[in-house]
C-alpha cells in the first residue's frame, strides 16, 4: 500500500504512517503454511526463518506503537494531517519532521570512499558535526589504518535497525536451537550476522551492532550480544523526556567538542536524537568496566549478560545517580495517546491503544523474541494482500480502514514528497549558553 514512509528492507516492511506490516514473498496460496508455522505445527529451519523475518518487523510495530518514540512519532502525524488546510499547518508539519527527518537523515549523509569496503575496517572513530540540514548529529567513521573507509550517520534508522535486527536474529539463534534440523543451521547463522556487520549495502542495520560488537565481544556470548542490544534500544526509545534531559546533562561535560556537542544535548532535552543514547551508553559501560574495581565490574557484568534490561537502569540510576523512573515513562505514553483525537480522519489512536494495552509492560523488560507467544498481534498483510494471523490476535478493523481509506496515506506521502526532508534546530553554538543559564559549569 504504501511505497514511501516504511521500514527498508526486501523481505518485509513496516509502513510508519499506516502501521501495517506486509510480508513480501507470500500470498494467499501460503495461507496455510503460516497457520502451520505461527501454530508451531511446523518446526524446521524455512519456519525459523520466517519467524525471524516477522520477529524483524514486528518489532518495528511494537517500537512504533509501545515506546514513547513511537507515540511521538505518531501523535505528530496524526496534529499534522488533522491541520491540513488549517493557518499553523506548516508548523505541525515541521514538527512531524523532527521526527522524520532522523529516520531520513542516512540516506542524505552516508558516505563510502570509492573502492573501499567497510569489511577492512580497523577502527571506528566519531566525530560530531552541525549539518545544515539535520542540525547536531554523531557521524561514525570507519577507518582502515589511517585511511578512511566511510562515513555513517548515527540515525533513528539506525537506532530502528539494531533493534530489529537483534530480535531476528535472537528468533533464529533460539528457533534453529528448538528445531528439527537446526545444528547447521545455527552455525550459518553467525556466520551470516558476521557477513551482515561488515556489509557495505546494509550499514543502517549495522552501525550500531558494530558499536557493541567491537566494545563487548569479549564479555557476551551471542545471544547475550542481541540481546544487549535489544534491551539498550528499547530503553534509548521509551525513557521519558524528563530522563533524557538528566542523561543529557550528565554527557553534555564528557564531549571533545563542546560546542556541537553542547547543541546535540539541547536537542536531546526536547526528545530528539535518542539514537545517541544506544550510542553513549554503550561506549560509556565500556569505559566504566575499564576504571571501576573488580567487585563493581563483575556485578555490573552479571547483570549486563543476564538482565540486560535491568542493567542499563542500574547503571545509570545506581552508578552514575541520573533518576531512572518507569512510572514515568507510562505516564508520558500514556499523555501521546490521550493526546491523540477521539474521532478524528485516522483510527490511530484505537489501534496503537489497543497495541500498547497488550503488549506494552511486557515489552518494558523482555526481548520480543523470549516471549513471542505471550504478546498480541494485529493480522499482518502478504504480498497480494493476504491477511494472516501470526500468534495471539489483536481484534479490530484498521488493516481493512487502510485498504479503504488508501487516499489518507497517499496525501500524506505526497506531502512529505512536497517538502524538504530537513529537521529545524536552535541556531549553532547556542547549547553552551543553554545548558550554562540552567546551572551548568561547562
Ligand atoms: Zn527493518
């Protein structure tokens, strides 16, 4: 249905403006044979993989519908598309593309020096820039030696990618474990995720599994890995506007440039660029393992390889003392939803409603992968159109709306094709002065 506003990807996409997942590949004639695989009828390596590629985009939807990014995301468009026609329609646009814009930005900043691939790297450096149309952003370079390799952004794509990435391959790595004719296959797998980090053509899926790659490979197992990286983007997606400006002032001191550095943790005290903190937690666990004593390492350690989700708020709540309060998470998801019109041109407000009323607290601190049979699911959609059931369903009518209503998702689409993909920000070189008349000595 829609072409545009979706997740990348062959196998399947997320539409982030309709909400629908489709499975590319299927159709009606497989009706059967997904009743067999969901039914856990059939167990054998092709369902493993099928599994995984719904896990991948599932994931997408349960981002978009149960994080506080999602009802961001989400509650904006809905303020955009209800002021159409309206005086401040330009205004609520903008502000549908701050959001946007970091999903977009890859595509306009990536960078690869001719010849080269990103399989030969040696290091990963970063380094922070103001982009004159993205404003403060973290821009990952990988060299090989001394030279360069290429250049990606650190993007909400990447951020969205990671996460997704990580729950396929936890489906396939504890499917193929359970299956039939899995042992093989287990070990094609790694192999496979090797390929994939080191893959010229999907550094958007790969940039942030790098990042923890390269730091942790010698603390977690691979499952351990995903499922760090699973827990780490849920927690940068859903920690409250109020957390994030806390962690933002605690790294607004710790950057080289303080002056860029300074504006990208303004834009982190409005809800933006939550992609930064995957990125800084990371690299600041990493650092902390590195100078705390060995009694505090191995109780960080434990908890990072065996509850990963209560790691990362133990961490910054015990370790670094920056207030970690899931009551107040809920309480801003639950203001995007209320926020969102009753009766208005989109049914998003009952269908993403019903989404987080299932699945939600579970998500807070589990890998969808782990309790895959224990979360609900609207019908996703094959190829042809097709709708099928992949697990406990969510009831409703919104796949059948978006059949009917297919006009709404094209106006937006053009819309945002009218426009410049760009994201407004505060004028360069003022975050010092931001973070200085709220009490900081930088
Ligand atoms: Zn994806």
């Amino acid at each position: 249905m829609t072409s545009i506003l979706k997740t990348p990807g062959e196998a399947g996409n997320l539409s982030f403006i309709s909400g629908v997942v489709k499975i590319n590949g299927y159709a009606l004639r497989d009706y059967q044979y997904f009743c067999d695989v969901f039914s856990g009828k059939i167990v054998d390596s092709s369902a493993v993989k099928l599994k995984s590629i719904v896990v991948h985009e599932l994931t997408h939807l349960m981002d978009l519908a149960t994080t506080n990014w999602g009802v961001e995301y989400t509650l904006r468009k809905v303020n955009m598309y209800e002021s159409r026609g309206l005086e401040d329609f330009r205004s609520k646009f903008e502000v549908f593309m701050l959001n946007q814009s970091e999903i977009v930005s890859h595509n306009y900043v990536s960078s690869r020096v001719a010849g080269r691939s990103v399989k030969d790297y040696t290091t990963l450096k970063h380094g922070l820039t103001n982009h004159e149309d993205y404003g403060p952003i973290i821009v990952i370079i990988y060299y090989c030696g001394s030279e360069e390799i290429c250049r990606v952004p650190l993007s909400m794509l990447s951020l969205l990618e990671a996460h997704a990435t990580a729950e396929e391959y936890l489906a396939k790595s504890t499917g193929f474990g359970n299956s039939e004719d899995g042992f093989i296959s287990l070990r094609l797998m790694k192999t496979e995720y090797s390929e994939l980090i080191n893959d010229d053509s999907s550094l958007e899926y790969s940039l942030l599994l790098n990042i923890v790659n390269t730091h942790f490979k010698e603390l977690f197992e691979f499952e351990e890995e995903l499922r760090f990286i699973s827990a780490l983007s849920r927690f940068s997606l859903d920690v409250s506007g109020f957390s994030l400006s806390g962690i933002s002032k605690y790294y607004v001191k710790r950057f080289q440039n303080r002056e860029v550095g300074a504006d990208l943790c303004m834009d982190m005290c409005r809800g933006m660029s939550r992609q930064v903190i995957f990125f800084l937690t990371t690299l600041h666990i990493y650092e902390y393992l590195d100078v705390c004593s060995d009694v505090e390492s191995n109780i960080l350690k434990n908890l990072l390889k065996s509850e990963p989700f209560k790691a990362i708020v133990y961490f910054y709540e015990v370790i670094l003392g920056i207030s970690q309060d899931q009551g107040l998470n809920d309480y801003e998801f639950s203001l995007g939803l209320k926020f969102m019109p009753d009766h208005g041109a989109l049914p998003d407000k009952k269908f993403f409603t019903s989404i987080a009323n299932k699945n939600r607290v579970i998500l807070n601190d589990n890998c969808l992968s782990d309790i895959y049979d224990e979360l609900h699911y609207p019908r996703i959609t094959l190829e042809d159109g097709t709708e099928v059931e992949v697990g406990r369903v969510i009831e409703g009518e919104h796949n059948q709306f978006v059949v009917d209503n297919k006009y709404i998702y094209t106006e937006i689409e053009k819309i945002y094709m009218s426009s410049r993909h760009v994201k407004f920000y505060p004028v360069p070189g003022t975050g010092l002065e931001f973070f200085k008349k709220n009490g900081l000595s930088l």
